[in-house]
C-alpha cells in the first residue's frame, strides 16, 4: 500500500475525485483509461465483489484503520490518497459518503446478445436522464428478479457518480449494457411492453403478460414518457391502474411496480397420485 498526504484539492493526483467532469472520466478518446467514482465502503465493496478493478483510494487518515481498512486488506496494491477531513470535506458530496471514495476503471460494455442470453425479463430505459431515477431504477431491478437492463444511448449513464450512490451499488450487480433502440430486443426473441397511457393499453395485471416467456419492460423518459414510435413498435401497452385522480407515477416507482407484477413467474407441474 502506498499513502500519499494530499494538502491541496488542486493536487493532479486527486484529479479524478476533485476536477474531472463526468464526460472526462468516461474519456471516450481512450476507453482503456476511463475511470468511475464509487462511493462509500458498502458501495466500494459490491464493486470489488463484482469484479470491478480500483485505481486509487481517497479517504481521511482516520479511515485507513476504520473505514476503509477492509477494502485496503483487499488491495494491498491500492495507492491511498489522504489528507484532513476539513480539506476532503470540501469536496462536492463528500460528506455523504462516509468518508472513503475510490476510482475504478470502467469495464467496455457487453454486446447486447451476451446479457440478454437466457434472460426472462428484462428492462428496457429509454431517455431517461435523472441520475437518482437510474439509480433507483437500477436498485428495483436488482431487488425484484430484473435479468439485465439496457439503455438508449438518450439515457443517462448508470455509472454517474450520483447514479451509483443512489443505488447503492445496485449497477454493480445487475448486467446492462446499451441499444440503439427498444424494438433491437425483438431480434433476441422478446415481446416488448411499453409503459404508457393510451386507449389501447392493457392494466399491468393482464394475465396476458404474465405469460410472456421473455418481456422486455420498456420506461420512458421524465415528464414525456415514451415517444410514439416506441409505443407503436411495441407490442404490448401496459398502464398501472390509478386512484384518486392521479395519472402517472415517477418512473422510478413505476419501474418497481412492473418489475414485480411482470415478473417471471414459473409454472409448477402438479403431479396427482392415485391410489387403489
């Protein structure tokens, strides 16, 4: 382990954690060097379990025996950046992270046959750029049986810093990867149902959908919802039925509500014995 003391946030090293803008971080130029924001041991840790690769640790001194002592056990080789809390406290969201924060590398994106290979439901985020909503949504996912998730490139990245923390490393456990377009899921042998308020759609509980044996669960953008040629294109227009006069929900909380009333529900063989 090597301890670097940092005295400025102005310190090159600490670039990543301090400077870089998301859009840098992801350094598209050199997709071999782009790195993402963890924060907090809990987080860090779902990373490391899922096979993430850290870069550096940033943390106050007192964490490197508390904190952030297990994650350091389990990089030896990790480079810890450190220095005082009321310098690292400046950092913008710093306090809500428990005081450790770690720079991993951003793993390429799997093609999109190789995660959906033998998946039963799926979700689909189309135009969805409120970084708390993916990461709620990616949290209900992981939570409620999702087998992969995909966005368009319209969608916000699920490796945002915000984005992760809000789903408490749920990103790191559910695979996902982008599509150009919701309807690119029909090629894999799914049915599309796309959540949305038309004359034809169907309540969320129509059997009908149940039964799908593999249904791709398509959210749409804040405020607009989904557009009208991914509704045409869709299969399936699904509404969860409302109460009191209320027409929507977040997406965030519609998503929870469709990936557990879509599900993937298997169906058992009742074998009947008879006797003499």
């Amino acid at each position: 382990m090597q301890i670097i003391e940092i005295n400025s946030l102005d310190a090159p090293e600490i670039a990543p954690y301090a400077s870089l803008t998301e859009a840098q971080l992801r350094n598209r130029l050199d997709p071999a060097s782009a790195l993402f924001i963890a924060e907090s041991p809990k987080v860090i840790n779902v990373a490391l379990d899922a096979g993430y690769k850290p870069v550096s640790l940033l943390c106050e001194r007192r964490h490197i025996d508390g904190d952030a002592r297990g994650i350091i056990e389990r990089c030896p080789d990790l480079t810890v950046y450190t220095g005082d809390r009321d310098l690292l406290a400046r950092l913008t969201g710093y306090t809500l992270t428990r005081g450790v924060l770690c720079a991993m590398r951003r793993p390429q994106p799997p093609a999109v046959e190789d995660i959906v290979c033998g998946a039963r439901r799926v979700a689909v985020i189309d135009g969805v750029v409120d970084t708390t909503n993916i990461g709620a949504i990616f949290r209900s996912a992981a939570a409620l049986g999702v087998d992969a998730v995909l966005l368009t490139p319209t969608s916000c990245d699920p490796l945002n810093r915000r984005a992760v923390r809000v789903s408490m490393g749920s990103v790191f456990l559910v695979p996902w990867t982008w599509v150009d377009s919701p309807s690119d899921l029909k090629t894999y042998g799914f049915r599309t149902v796309a959540m949305a308020l038309t004359d034809n759609s169907v309540s969320i509980d129509d059997e009908r959908l149940c039964e799908e044996p593999c249904l791709a669960i398509i959210l749409g953008a804040e405020g607009d919802g989904l557009t009208r040629q991914v509704i045409s294109e869709a299969d399936w227009v699904a509404r969860i039925p409302m109460q009191h006069g209320v027409d929507s929900l977040n997406v965030a909380a519609a998503s929870a509500v469709a990936f557990w009333q879509l599900r993937y529900k298997k169906k058992t063989r009742i074998i009947t014995k008879y006797h003499d």
